[in-house]
C-alpha cells in the first residue's frame, strides 16, 4: 500500500562542499529536498499508526545500463530483472568526485562501509542523511529503507508489488528531468524541453498518474531525461487510489530539470447526493 511518494533529482551537486563557493545557488533545492524527506517520513508513521503494520521506506533510483549489462541480473517474478537492492545504511563518501566526502552512517546502522552506491543513490543517501535525527520513527523509516535501481519494465512490476502488500510503503524516486534546457545544457539545447517539462511537472503536481502515463516515453529519453524510467512504477504502485500532488521547487540552473515534488494519499470525494 503506497503512503506517500516523493520525487527528487539526484545531482551530486546538492552537497554543498563539492559545489564551493557556488554552493548557496542550491540553497532552495536542498531546502525543497528536505520538505520532501521530512514529509515522506512522516507519511509513513501516520499511515503505520493507521495500519497497525510496520511499513517500508523504498528508495528507487533508474538502472545505470552498465550496472544492468555486466552483472548478474535479480530473479524475480519467475525471469530474470534489472531490479537490485543496494546496501547503503553505513558510512558512504563522494571521493570519486574528488572531494573526501564522508556521509555518516544512518542511525541505528553499523560502520560497515558497503559497495560503492550508483550516483544517484548515493545522492538520495546524502539527503536522507539530511534528515535523520529529527525522531525516532523517522530515523527508524531511514535505517531500515531498500535502496533500489531498475529499469522500466521492472519497475512496473515493482510498483504493481508494492500497490498490492499491505505494507505501508513511502517512495522516494530520484529522478532528473531534461537534460537540453538552454545552451549551457550538457546535452544539445533542444526546443522540446521546455514543453516536455511543464507536462510533467503539471501531471506530478496534479497527483496524476494518467497524465504520467500519457508521456511520451520515447521524447523524455530523447532530452535524456531519467524520470520517464520510473514513472511506471510510480503509476503502478499508485494505481486505484486518489492523490493530492504538490510542486516543491522546479528550476534548471545548469541546464537540467530538477524538480521536487510530493504525492500525498487524497481523502475519498463523496459525491452530493442533493
């Protein structure tokens, strides 16, 4: 049962010490991120307080295609998936961006220092790190979470499988928006961006999971835009049930759509009968 969604972009650039003397230009962003998180959490220990059950934060990033073509695929569903779980509760670093970068562990978690996390989940670490230590279930919801990737097609089914537990479920889905906004983008400046963005962020704040499914998948890809690989688990996992979408923030200072945005579960509407 989905409680809450979150969606938020995964630039390393919302740590503030790879960023430098730039770094305030995010403030906002971060700002925005932390609402998201905050709310996300809290989502979850309403909806386990109704429920009388335990729930799950599920952190999703989209696959990296070489993560997905040199290792070995998860069985799932009786064939095999690009869904796979990550350990990310202990210390995790941004030394490859150049910077020793150290995030401490979440709390209730050990020292032990796992995989290195793609970039994304790793981002999506950082800004749970933001968040922690402000209660006690929150901090629970954070150390227990699954750190997940995948491709489309997987996470459908994976959204179809949260849709259906009665597991109290917070999503919070790392996703960038076009990469092709203006001529400092990094990918081509193409005309289609703009148009692009405003529908998804229209169907994100609307709480809509028809108008995102109505997206042209094939476009989003075009300006190389991740969110497009999630939305059908998103539409999945919220199928059936009414949402209240609101917009955090959009911006795209450096030529990418970042926007944050939360679904929260909307109360039934009763029609008048008079």
């Amino acid at each position: 049962m989905l409680a809450a969604a979150a969606i938020v972009p995964a630039p390393p650039a919302f740590v503030p010490e790879l960023m430098g003397r730039a770094a305030h230009e995010l403030d906002d962003l971060r700002a925005a991120a932390d609402t998201a998180l905050t709310a996300l959490a809290e989502e979850l220990q309403a909806a386990e307080d109704a429920a009388g059950i335990l729930g799950q934060m599920v952190v999703v990033a989209p696959i990296d295609p070489e993560e997905r073509d040199h290792q070995r695929p998860v069985e799932e569903h009786g064939g095999p998936s690009a869904h796979r779980e990550h350990r990310a509760a202990g210390p995790v670093g941004f030394g490859e961006f150049g910077l020793d970068v150290t995030i401490p562990a979440l709390p209730g978690a050990g020292d032990e220092v796992g995989a290195s996390l793609p970039t994304p989940l790793l981002v999506g670490r950082y800004l749970a790190g933001r968040v922690t230590g402000r209660s006690d279930g929150a901090d629970r919801a954070w150390s227990r979470a699954r750190w997940v990737t995948t491709d489309s097609a997987s996470g459908a089914a994976l959204g179809a499988e949260l849709a259906a537990t009665a597991t109290p479920t917070a999503l919070l889905l790392l996703a960038d928006g076009a990469a092709c906004h203006g001529p400092k983008a990094p990918r081509a400046e193409d005309s289609r961006a703009g148009a692009y963005e405003d529908a998804v962020n229209a169907a994100l704040a609307a709480g809509d999971p028809a108008a995102l499914r109505a997206l042209d998948p094939l476009l989003g890809a075009e300006l190389s835009a991740t969110g497009p690989v999630l939305w059908p688990l998103l539409t999945a996992a919220a199928a059936g049930m009414p949402w209240a979408g609101e917009l955090l923030h959009h911006s795209a200072p450096y030529g990418v759509g970042w926007t944050v945005a939360l679904w929260r579960r909307a109360p039934q509407r009763i029609a008048s009968m008079r």
